[in-house]
C-alpha cells in the first residue's frame, strides 16, 4: 500500500501520524548502478526487478464490472429498515437498490443507525506463527476489521469486507452484533479490488444491509460510517460526515500488484479497523465499503470508501467463482523511470513512457507470443501505454481471458508488434 494512502487496520501500537509528509508519495526512486561491460549486469538488475514485481505481474487481467442492476424493489421495500432477507438462487447475486441520497427519510438518523448496526460484524485475522523457541506452530491475532452481512441465502449469511483485512489468515473469526462469536469461510477474494466474502451459519444473521445506488451520490451528501476502531472494543463506532467528493483515483499498492482504486472520498472520522465496514446513506443504505485512509501528520478527514456500484459486481463474482477471472500474460514489469537510464540506450528518444519486461513465465501467453525479457510495452491494441498501471487498465476494462491482443514493443531499438492470445489463470499453457 502506498505510504500516502493506509488501510484502517493497521497496527493500533504503530504511529503513522508521526511520519513526515513526504513530498511525492508516490515516487519511486531507483539507486543508480554501476555500469557493467558485461551483459550479465543487466540479468542481474532486471532479477532484481522481477523479484519486486513478481506478484503483480502475474495477475494482470480484466475484471469485467456490470452496469445492469435489478432495479424492481419497490419504494416501500427501498425506506424499510433493513432486515435479513431470504433470496432465491437466480437472486444470490446482490443488486443494487435505487435510492435517495439526499436525508428524506421518515426515520430518524438515530433509528437507521441502530438499524444498520446489526448487520456490522467484527472480523478477527489469525495467523500461524511458530514459536522461536519451542519450534511449535501457534495461531495469533494478527488484525482486525470490520464487515457488512448483506446477503442470507440457504444455512448461509454472507459478509463482504477487505481483502486485506483477511489476508494470509489461516482462521477467520466474526463477532456478531449480539457479542457471538462465528468461525467463517472465505468464500472468494480479490487483493486488487481489495474486496473479499465470507461466509458464516445463517443463524447468526439477524439483519443485512441492502446497497444503495452510489451513481447518484454528490458531494455534500449526508453519510455516516460504521465500524470497528482500534478494535472490538469500540465496535460498531458511528461517525458522521458528508460526501467530500467523488470518483477519486487513488494507487494503491497490493499483493497482486499497483492499481488504482476509484472511491468516495468522506469527512466521516475513520480510524484503525474500519476497514471493510459500511458507509452508509441516510435510507441505511450501504453506498461504500470503507478502505483507505490518508495517514500523515497533520491530515484530518479523508478518509475513502469503494462505491457500492463497483463492490457489487465484484463480490458476485467472488460468490460465483471464489475468485476474479482475468486473462493470463504470465510476465513481471517495470516501469521506464525506475530503470537506470544506461539500461534503456537503445530506446529511441521519442519513447518517453513504456513498461519493460523483465521476467517472462515459461508457457505462459507471454512466452507463446514470443515475447522476450527486455521487450519495452508502448502499446496494446494502439492504446498508449505509459506505465504498467496503463497495461492493466486496459485489460482489466477491455478485455477478457479467450481475446487476443496485440501490443507495440521496443525489442533493441526496433518497433514490433507481438501478438498475444490471452489465457486464464487458472490454466497459463492454453
């Protein structure tokens, strides 16, 4: 994750707001090499590069987002209060309700909230860890969030929250609203999107959340917050504050690779264990699954929360497959202005921007198209490409595991272009 940019659940005895502003978070400066008369010091910078890089290469891909919600709920159903909702199989798949975002509502705020509450859980990350002394293998806490029961469906009730509040857990544990305490299954998770699913025993569900239409939100909306900071003991913490804007780009930083995530930006306070609660409008709709937070001394409310229009598609399909299908490039990347300018000679001086290839899996698509370590991506299907965040945008919105794709690169110093059948990662070789 970006140093600018925090999930809420970091480490309550860490102290981000002692941490200097730094001038350009988002830089990423490259210690100068000493020239090599030999070849192999260009092998061993860009294995430097691949292990960097490893992971977020490998999952580059597309996440199809569908713009079609069930919109057939009528307007009594929409200003009920939330309750648990028994859904057929055709309707596991959660829509999006149409709502007001503006506070004309019969109910009092205080009534929503006590409401909305109920469908707020705690979520407790285990890990192993082994003793230093002893040897022996022992689970610890190694964090905590917050999560939003929205769905029931069956003997299940499903959760959605952050990936990275349950990232590497080897338990999962929920704290209901009632002070019961619930293992759960992750049923899928997504590290780009930061968004996961889990699954627990309907018959700790008493309540779910419906998601609003974040379509329509505008900055001075009223919304409120609700979640856990610092913790279980402040758990279902309320704060209020309004909309600050919308449609924010920010990168972040992932196990599966840089990205950048659009959000709402809020004033409502967040804090340490917010993260995968809801941001909830005055109807108790959840608009927003809380995420990011800026970190830095002397910041005060902003906070960023996932729009519920780009969560409900993704969980879906998280439901649906346990995962986020996308196409298979199979090659790891680094950007032009994190490569020492000597590396990058042979690039004539009219390429000013580009994503070089300095690992390629075997059998990969990558491999099969016949790309090669060193290649310089400037292109794909005539979109330019300045970076790798360019590269996955554009696969990520356009483009699907069984398409073919072409892409323009540098090979020393000559224009080419390779074309690649994209595969699915489940199976690189097809």
């Amino acid at each position: 994750m970006s140093d600018l940019y925090k999930p809420f659940d970091e480490q309550i005895n860490s102290t981000p707001n002692e941490e200097p502003i730094k001038p350009n978070p988002y830089e990423k400066p490259v210690e100068p090499l000493r020239k090599q008369k030999k070849t192999g010091g260009v092998k061993s910078f860009l294995s430097m590069l691949t292990a960097g890089v490893m992971g977020s290469a490998l999952t580059l891909g597309a996440v199809t987002y569908t713009d079609v919600f069930d919109f057939l709920k009528t307007e009594a159903q929409q200003n009920a209060a939330p309750s648990t909702e028994q859904l057929s199989e055709s309707e596991l798949a959660t829509s999006v309700v149409p709502t007001s975002n503006s506070n004309n509502t019969t109910a009092s705020l205080a009534d929503v909230v006590e409401s909305a509450s109920k469908a707020i859980v705690g979520i407790i990350n285990y890990q192993n860890q082994s003793n230093p002394f002893s040897g022996a293998q022992g689970t610890i806490q190694s964090g905590s969030g917050s999560g939003v029961i929205f769905n029931v469906q069956g003997d299940s009730a499903y959760i959605v929250t952050n990936n990275h509040v349950i990232e590497g857990a080897s338990e999962v544990e929920v704290s209901l609203y009632d002070g019961e305490k619930a293992t759960a299954e992750v049923v899928g998770a997504d590290a780009l999107t930061d968004l996961a699913v889990l699954k627990i025993d309907e018959k700790y569900a008493t309540h779910t959340l419906k998601f609003g239409d974040s379509s329509g939100l505008r900055p001075g909306d009223q919304v409120m917050a609700i979640g856990n900071p610092l913790g279980l003991d402040l758990s279902r913490t309320v704060t209020q504050g309004i909309v600050s804007a919308i449609d924010r780009d920010i990168p972040v930083e992932t196990s599966a690779g840089e990205w950048e995530l659009s959000v709402i930006q809020t004033d409502a306070a967040i804090n340490p264990g917010n993260s995968g609660g809801a941001l909830i409008n005055t109807n108790g709709h959840v608009i927003g699954i809380n995420s990011l937070k800026i970190s830095n001394s002397g910041v005060e409310g902003l906070g960023f929360a996932i729009p519920s229009n780009d969560v409900v598609p993704i969980i879906n399909e998280l439901i649906e497959n346990g995962k986020i299908e996308r196409p298979y490039l199979g090659v790891s990347l680094a950007d032009l202005q994190e490569i020492p300018s000597m590396y990058l000679q042979s690039l004539p001086e009219s390429v000013k921007g580009g994503t070089m290839v300095t690992y390629i899996e075997p059998n990969s698509a990558a491999a099969n198209a016949g790309l090669k370590q060193m290649d310089v991506i400037v292109s794909i299907d005539n979109e330019e490409v300045q970076n790798s965040s360019d590269l996955r945008k554009y696969m990520y919105g356009n483009l699907t595991t069984s398409d073919k794709t072409t892409l323009k690169v540098y090979r020393e110093g000559k224009e080419i272009d390779v074309e690649v059948n994209l595969s699915n990662s489940k199976s690189p070789t097809n």
